[in-house]
C-alpha cells in the first residue's frame, strides 16, 4: 500500500485530535497508574480547539500521512523553538510530536513525514532541528539516531502525578 504525506490545513483538525489521542495512548497509556491523568492531558493537549489554535499558528506545520486511504500517522514541527542546550544563534526548530498508529509501524511512515518535514526546513532559517524523547523509548530513539540525531542534554517532565524522564536530541542542518 502506498504512503502519502500532506500538509495539514485547519479543516484536518478532528483528524489530528483523535490520532494525537490515540498514538499518545498506545505509546505510553501503560505508564499511567491513573488513566484520569491521561484522560485530563488529552483534554487539554488534543481537544480540536486547541489542534485547531496549533494549525493556525504562524510558526507551527502539521502533516498528515496516508496510508492507502487511511490517515495513519502525524508530525508536528515547531519552525522556531529554543532549548537550553542550543543558542538563538543556531535558529533551532522542533520536531514537536511524530506518531503513527500502532498498526502502521515500521512501515516507513515516519520517514515519509520526516522526510516531508525537511523539505519544509530547506525553505526556513533553521541551523538546528531538536526533540525531547522518554529515555526509555527505544524504538523512537532508535529511529532519531538512525536519522543522525545525537543526545544535547536531558530534562524531567510530569503529567498528572506521573514523572517522566526525557532526553533532549538534535542534529545540525
Ligand atoms: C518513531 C516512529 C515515528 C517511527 O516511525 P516508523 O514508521 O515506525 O518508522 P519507519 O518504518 O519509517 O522506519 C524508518 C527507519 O527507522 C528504523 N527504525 C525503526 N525503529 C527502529 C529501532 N527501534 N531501532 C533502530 N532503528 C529503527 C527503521 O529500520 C527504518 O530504517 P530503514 O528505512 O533504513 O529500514 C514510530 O515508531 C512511532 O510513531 N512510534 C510511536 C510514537 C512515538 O514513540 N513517537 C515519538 C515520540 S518522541
């Protein structure tokens, strides 16, 4: 079957709401001894107003992949992010989020929306790309440093009553 990536407009926001739900939680719901947590992050982070504030944003491009018919997966680039490891002058921008269903891994989704994000970068200003991952999740770490990422340093984030530990990758332009 085919992969295809487009750009997102503002019309593909109940797409993206409900695969930002989904992924997140065949990804990391088994972290969470509270599903309320989860539930309550979902609510603020995917709800289709905030998906739709997010594709309105100047500096923010979505994409969405297709698998045959199927909308499989998501990548949220951030044109001009800083991180605390890099300086203003190295014009960083963040690969925000990249999911794909659990179904349609491992299927080079992910490189075609990678793939999509840095013909985008070509057009920006960007010296660096950079991206905060759990530390315990493999295959994406996997995936990153097969695409030329290394670590820049690390950092702790909490959902809910759930502390997690992430390390923070990037590579030069
Ligand atoms: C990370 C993710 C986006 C990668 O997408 P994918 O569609 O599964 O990966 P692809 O099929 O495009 O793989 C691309 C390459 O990465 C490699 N790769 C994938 N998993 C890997 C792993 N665990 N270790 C090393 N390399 C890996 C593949 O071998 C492939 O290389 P190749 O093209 O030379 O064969 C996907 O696995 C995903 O959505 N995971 C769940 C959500 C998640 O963790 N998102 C990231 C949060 S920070």
């Amino acid at each position: 079957m085919k992969v295809t990536v487009t750009r997102a407009t503002k019309d593909d926001a109940v797409i993206i709401a409900l695969l930002g739900r989904v992924t997140f939680d065949e990804t990391f719901g088994h972290l969470f001894s509270d599903r309320q947590d989860l539930t309550d992050y979902f609510d603020r982070t995917f709800s289709v107003k905030k998906i739709q504030q997010g594709l309105e944003k100047q500096d923010n491009v979505f994409w969405l992949a297709y698998y045959g018919n199927l909308p499989v997966g998501y990548l949220k680039l951030k044109i001009s992010s800083p991180n605390p490891f890099l300086g203003s002058n190295e014009h960083p921008a963040q690969l925000q989020k990249i999911y794909v269903l659990k179904d349609f891994l491992s299927k080079k989704v992910g490189r075609h929306l990678m793939d999509a994000m840095y013909e985008e970068l070509k057009r920006t200003a960007s010296g660096h790309l950079w991206l905060s991952v759990l530390n315990t999740n493999e295959r994406a770490i996997g995936f990153y440093k097969k695409g030329g990422f290394s670590v820049l340093g690390e950092h702790t984030f909490s959902i809910g009553k759930e502390n997690f530990d992430f390390i923070y990758l990037g590579k030069k332009l």
